[in-house]
C-alpha cells in the first residue's frame, strides 16, 4: 500500500511538473506584453523597465520558471514584499497574491461541489436502483428516458431557464448568491439551491444509468442468488449484498468527476456570476493575468490527479480481490 | 449481457473484447443461421439497425439537423432573410427603445417565425441555422481528426508494446491530468496570439482552426485506451498469430486484420464524442473563447440568450429545444448503433 502511494505520488508530482512547463511557456510565448498593459498609456521605457522588474518579468523564461517553481516550494521575494511558502506570485491585474485569491475563492468551489454531489448522487443512485429494481417496468422505462433527456440539457441552457421561471416570474427565490457557511448557514444554503439543481443535471443521468447497469450485474451474480436461495429477505440482498457489489465502478467516476468539480465548476460558476475558481480562471484569461492562471491550472490540476490516486486506493478497501501493485 | 444459454447457442468460442466483434457472429437458433448465411457483418448489422424504431427515428432526426446545417444558405434564401443583416435597427417599428422586439414572444410573426435578437435586431431562424452550420462541422472535424490520432496512437500502443506502448501509455495519462476545460479556455486566446498580433482582427477560418487544435488535442485519450486494449487481446489471437507465421508484414497486418475488428468500438465510440464536441465548442462560446464577430454561432447564441433572458426568454429557447432534439437523438442513435453492432450487449 505504502509503496503503491508512494510511487503514485511521484507520477503525480512529473505530471503535475509537466503540466505547468507547458502552461508556463505556451503563456510566455505570446507576444503580448503584460508590463505594457500595467503600464497604461503614458508609458516610459524607465517606467516599463521597473513594472518588468517588479512583476519578475525582467529574465529569460527559463529562469523565470526556475523561480516560479522555487516560489511555490520555498516562497520568494517581489518588489511588493515577501511572498511566503505556496508563492504563485502576484496577480498581474490587481497585484493580489494568486494564492490568497485562490484560497478566498475556493469555498465556493467546494460548497458548490459537495452540495451538487449530494443531489446527483442521491437522485442518479436512487433512480438507477429503483430502475433495477422495478427493471422492464414504466418506472424503469421512466427513468432511463427522463435521465437521457436530462443529461442532453446544458447548463448554460438550463440555468437562465430556471433562473428565469424561480427568480423571475415566480419570485420563490433569490439570486444564486455565496455566503460563507459560517456567516450565514441559512443564506448559504439558499443561494446555492438552484445552482446544486442545475449542476446536477449533466451528472445524475451518468450516475442512474451506471447504478442501473451496475446493480442489474450484481443481481445477476451467484453470491447473491445463493443468498436468495437461503431465504434471505429481497430487500436485504438487495441492500446488503447486490448494492455493495454495484458500488464500484460508481466510485471510479465519482471520483474523476469530483476531482475535475473541485477544479471550478467553469460554466456553471459563469452562469450564476458565482465567485468560484471556474469564473476566477475565466477572468484571468479574458486579462492575460498569467499567474492567477498558472495559479488556477496547477491547482485544478492537482485535485484531478489526486482524486485519481485516491479512487485507486480506494478500489483496494471496497473490493479485497484488487490487489494494489 | 450474454446468458450462458444464449453463450451456448452461439458458440461463441473465445470470450474477449472480439466476442463482440464481427468475426464471430451470434447466431439465435437454426432459422436465423439459414437466414443470416453469406451475408456480411455490415449486411448483418443493417439488418438489425432496421429492426430498431427507436435508432431509425434518431437516425432520421440527425440526418434532418445536419441537412438543416448544411442547407442554410438554401434555407436563408427560400426564406429571405440573412443572419448578418440588422432588420431591427434598420426597420422601424420593429426593436423598441430598449432594443427589446417590440411584438410579444420575442418579435415572433409570419416575417421573422422564431423573432427576433434583442440588441442588433438579427433574425434567429437564419442566425440558429446558420450558426448550426458553424458548430456542426466544427464537431465532425474535431471527431475525424480525434478519431484518427486515436487510431494512431491506441493501434501503435497496443501493437507494437513494450516501451512504445509505455511511452504512449503515459502521454495518454498526462493529457487526461489537464484540466480540460481550463485548458481549452486558457488556451485557445494564447494559440490565436501566438498566430495572429493582437493588433489585427483574427480571421473566421485560422479562429475556427484554433478551436479545432484544441478540442483536438484533448479529445483522442479515451479511444486510444479503449483501442489499446482491444489490440492487446487481438494480437493474440490465432488468426492474427496466423497472419504473422505466413510473413504478412506489420503494416498490412494492421490494416487488413486489426483495424476491421476495431470499427465497431470506433463508429460507437465517435457517436458519443461527437455530441461531446458540439456541446464543447458550444460552452467555450459561451465562455467567451469560441466563434467571434459576426461569425452565427449555436454557442454565442446561449451567450447572448444569458445576457437577455430577464426580458426576452424565447431567444434563448429555440437553440436550446433544438441543442437538446439534437443531443437525445445523437445519443439513441449511439445505443442503437451499439445495439446493432454488438447485439449481446444488453443495455
């Protein structure tokens, strides 16, 4: 076990390590001068000249990335002061540190993700059982149909569709909003219900389709018709022993998807003006602000990789036969 | 999902990915055997393609989207509008002072039959065909080429193995790491700055190329796994064993052995990808990264439905029904195609 994380870590790290090469020098090679930007339009070549060395723009690119790179481990010094251990740098449009900003926005990433996982996974794995259950019946048919046309809505169809009838017309509810939970548990919970009910559609048709598949496999298997056999109870092999079975290929994609939400949830955060890492991402890249990006992309980077890890150990505690090699 | 009896009937000799391959045929039961003789596994296929309703109805309304796609400038000729000409802001009468159409339901009238854009004052119906147009052969091209590096790379991996198959293996890992929408919104404005000075206006065609690039490069990984594998357990099996003891050389192996026994994975494969890509270049116009200027675009029509829909809801609901038509049509098409494929595969 211990070996297998270790070595998964690793690759981690090589592809994390490539991942911002290449964002670094794809972003440097345009020709577009950020310093000239800051600079505004009375600009001296004195004045450029300082604006390069204060954004650490002054060097080759190499030894810019070589100090990026020392920045995020070691943290590094700027002409705004010292930039302590996970240093990203400063942001090139509001000079902000790009990991204070990340840090302020991602609440709302993961508020918007726990609570968009809690509905999809309560409504897909509770429809794809119900379909099993019933299978062949309308129930069945009901929910297989209803989770294909689902899953063919977009949210950036769907959103201003229910923000629309809720908001708009019915005034049931306010304007998606984000409130931290510990200031307001009430205010955070409403402004984030119809972004969780929106976010979920593109997720729960996958889940009840998967569950369905899965479950009906599981009930198929010999183990559980021995149990059967036994004169155990249907709702209990059911429960106990076809759900468990049915769980596995779920946790895969349960994790890639969580992995890539915590990442920002880009369309859904534009759609609701939210102020999470999608939109933040979105911002940088409409100012060319390439810290915050390079910032954005390792860090969403990171939680897909780790998730990757984490599904893949996971499998070893959920199925005893996989053996982690 | 194959029941043993079924299993026993067919035959069905080697379990494996080409169980579901064309090579070895199920055959239900001594009517079907006679029926099904000297047929071939595309005649086979047909058959069973025509037997379903649903998959010949979403076939139907498919091929209807990408005629509409293709015919548009028929369509905005026998209909005589453009999308590009402004009748709101020349016409009066027609866009009030808030530039909002002035009759209900978004302008609609026997004159403009879906209404009209709020703001400029262009005609939807044109504006939704035409930007279809855009969007549907963004995604074929985006497919093609996808599906081409897939080939490549998965037959390569999987065929040659060893440290080729290392190497590929790990590129695909590396690319599926990128966060892929980031990517693509990150991306494309640089790969456009890189090509064209900021200066200067990009043209329609090098924009379009750039989406392409893109959505390409992160859109082959899951084929090229899946064919990798299924190369790994046709290589070795006895035919192409066969094929190698009489001296067949590699290139033809691959062509003539392997790559027959892989369309059924690549044809149900790319119908899943290829709704993917629509509703992906979609989204990066609506983020603001996709088609620009005056360019009808499917995606920037869900932009500028978001930016208007507090009063003008119906501009937005006709990309929408006809997004949504598309993408449930596409995907029973998927399953049938899958289905008629691959008839053990219950669903």
């Amino acid at each position: 076990m211990l070996r297998f994380l270790v070595r998964r870590s690793l690759g981690a790290m090589v592809i994390l390590l490539i991942i911002s090469a290449v964002t670094f020098f794809l972003f440097y090679a345009v020709p577009r001068d950020p310093a000239m930007l800051a600079c505004g339009k009375n600009c001296t070549p004195d004045a450029l000249e300082v604006i390069r060395k204060n954004m650490g723009i002054d060097e080759p690119i190499p030894m810019q990335y070589w100090h990026f790179m020392i920045g995020i481990f070691a943290g590094r010094t700027f002409a705004q002061g010292a930039c302590p251990a996970p240093c990203f740098g400063y942001s090139f449009a509001n000079s902000d540190p790009v990991w204070d900003t990340i840090l302020d926005r991602f609440p709302t990433t993961v508020s918007l993700t726990v609570g968009g996982a809690i509905v999809f996974l309560v409504i897909g794995l509770g429809a794809g059982m119900i379909a099993a259950w019933k299978r062949g019946t309308f129930a069945d048919k009901l929910f297989s149909t209803g989770s294909l046309v689902l899953s063919s809505m977009q949210i950036y169809f769907v959103g201003p569709l229910v923000m629309a009838l809720l908001v708009f017309n019915l005034g049931l509810l306010d304007q998606p909003s984000y409130v931290p939970l510990s200031e307001d548990p009430a205010g955070w919970f409403m402004g984030l219900l119809i972004p969780w009910m929106v976010i979920q559609i593109i997720f729960t048709a996958n889940y009840t389709r998967l569950s369905r598949s899965s479950m009906i496999e599981q009930l198929a298997e010999d183990h559980v018709r021995t149990a059967r056999a036994k004169g155990m109870s249907g709702k209990f092999v059911f429960f106990r022993y076809a759900w468990r079975g049915s769980l596995i290929p779920i946790v895969t994609i349960f994790g890639v998807d969580l992995g890539s939400l915590l990442g920002g949830a880009m369309i859904t955060e534009w759609t609701f003006s939210l102020p999470g890492l999608g939109k933040l991402a979105v911002d940088s890249v409409a100012n060319t602000d390439l810290p915050m990006v390079m910032g954005v992309m390792l860090f969403s980077a990171t939680f897909i990789i780790l998730f990757n890890v984490i599904v893949d150990a996971a499998y070893a505690f959920i199925d005893p036969r996989v053996r982690l090699a | 999902m194959t029941s043993p009896s079924q299993a026993a009937i067919a035959g069905a000799e080697t379990p494996g990915p080409d169980g579901a391959g064309l090579n070895s045929e199920p055959v239900d039961g001594d009517k079907a055997a006679t029926d099904q003789l000297g047929r071939s596994p595309g005649q086979l296929m047909w058959m069973r393609f025509k037997r379903d309703r649903t998959g010949v109805i979403s076939a139907f309304v498919v091929l209807i989207m990408f005629a509409i796609a293709a015919l548009a400038p028929v369509i905005s000729w026998l209909y005589g509008k453009d999308p590009w000409t402004r009748y709101g802001q020349i016409r009066p009468g027609l866009l009030n002072d808030n530039a909002y159409p002035v009759k209900p339901n978004g302008g609609m009238d026997s004159e403009f039959w879906f209404g009209l854009e709020p703001g400029l004052g262009r005609d939807v119906l044109t504006q939704l065909v035409y930007g279809m147009r855009t969007s549907l052969s963004l995604a074929v091209v985006i497919t093609i080429l996808s599906v081409v590096l897939a080939i490549v790379i998965g037959v390569a991996g999987g065929y040659l193995g060893g440290k080729p198959d290392y190497f590929l293996g790990r590129l695909t890992d590396l690319m599926m790491s990128f966060p892929n929408q980031l990517f693509f919104v990150a991306f494309t404005p640089v790969i456009g700055a890189l090509l064209v000075s900021p200066q200067d206006e990009m043209p329609t065609w090098l924009r379009a190329c750039v989406l392409i690039f893109v959505m390409w490069l992160l859109g082959w990984m899951t084929l090229a796994r899946l064919l990798r594998g299924q190369v790994l357990t046709l290589r070795e099996r006895e035919f192409i064993e066969a094929a190698k003891v009489a001296g067949t050389p590699p290139w033809r192996i691959i062509r003539k052995e392997l790559l027959p026994n892989l369309v059924t994975p690549i044809l149900v494969q790319s119908t899943y990808m290829l709704p993917n890509f629509v509703t992906g270049v979609a989204g990066l116009s609506f983020l603001g990264v996709g088609m620009q200027g005056s360019t009808p675009d499917w995606g920037r029509m869900f932009a500028t439905g978001a930016e208007v829909y507090q009063s003008d809801i119906t501009y937005m609901i006709f990309p929408g029904v006809a997004m949504v038509i598309f993408i449930v049509a596409f995907n029973l098409l998927g399953d049938s195609v899958r289905d008629a494929f691959d008839p053990k595969s219950g669903r």
